[in-house]
C-alpha cells in the first residue's frame, strides 16, 4: 500500500531561531546585516517539499515526481523536510542524490532536515554528494538562502 504525502510551500527567509528580539541576524556582524547581498536585506524565500510517509520502492516515483514539481517552480533554495518520513530506501536516496545534482546544475542549494532514520543513510551512502542535513526548518532556510546570495553576488 502507497503511502507518501507531500505538501510544498514557500517561506521567506529569516535567521535561525537562536536570536535575540533585538537581533536581525545572530551570527552576522552589523554591517553583515545591512550589506544588500544579505538574504535578509533582500527578502529572498526558500520552497519546503515536505514529505511523509515512507520511501520505498513502491513510493520512489511519486518521491521522483514531488522533487520534478519543485525543480520545476525554479526556487531560489530548498529544504526537503522529512522529519515525518519514516523509512529512506536505497532507490529513495539515489532519487534523492539525482535531485540534489540537477538542483546544483542548476544552481539552486538545497538541504535536507530529516533525523537519524534519514540522517544516518544519507550521510553513509550519499555523503560525497554534498547532501546537508539539519535539525530544522529554519536552519536549513538560513543554509540555503545564504548560499543562494553568495552564489549571485
């Protein structure tokens, strides 16, 4: 039985939640901040593919056709947001290390959120690909959309 849901957004793009109030960026210094190749000054946005369910040979084609739309919509970054995906299989990650290439053909960075279940094949198997994985949503926003901004400026 099939079981893979998606659901794709756009957020913009904000720092990381381990700032202040008073802080628009925690790590970067104020002329940083205030330089208009900033993410933030510019008010750049990321596209989320989030994901549930399972990844497996019977779901690899509609995880192949969720990362199709996204490439599609030509993002300035993405985040694959698979903390609620159970299982990663090996046709899932060499769909998902094919996606990862044809982003950077591209020039689009994308970076996964995912914990140990998605973590752990990922950096095993798929760890030369470049593939990033973090904790959270908003980490990997901040990853991609600062790579977006360093990449055109």
């Amino acid at each position: 039985m099939k079981q893979l849901d998606t659901n794709l957004t756009f957020h913009p793009a904000s720092a990381p939640d381990t700032h202040t109030p008073d802080q628009d960026a925690p790590n970067l210094s104020a002329a940083h901040r205030d330089c208009a190749s900033t993410p933030m000054a510019v008010g750049r946005s990321f596209c989320v593919q989030q994901l549930s369910g399972a990844i497996d040979m019977q779901t690899t084609a509609d995880f192949a056709v969720a990362l199709d739309r996204v490439l599609a919509k030509q993002p300035e970054g993405v985040v694959l947001d698979l903390t609620q995906v159970r299982f990663l299989s090996a046709s899932g990650l060499g769909v998902l290390v094919g996606f990862h290439g044809e982003a950077a053909h591209q020039g689009i960075p994308v970076a996964v959120v995912g914990g140990t279940p998605i973590a752990r094949p990922i950096r095993a198997c798929a760890g030369e690909a470049g593939i990033d994985v973090y904790d959270s949503v908003e980490a990997a926003g901040w990853a991609v959309i600062t790579a977006a901004a360093s990449c055109r400026s």
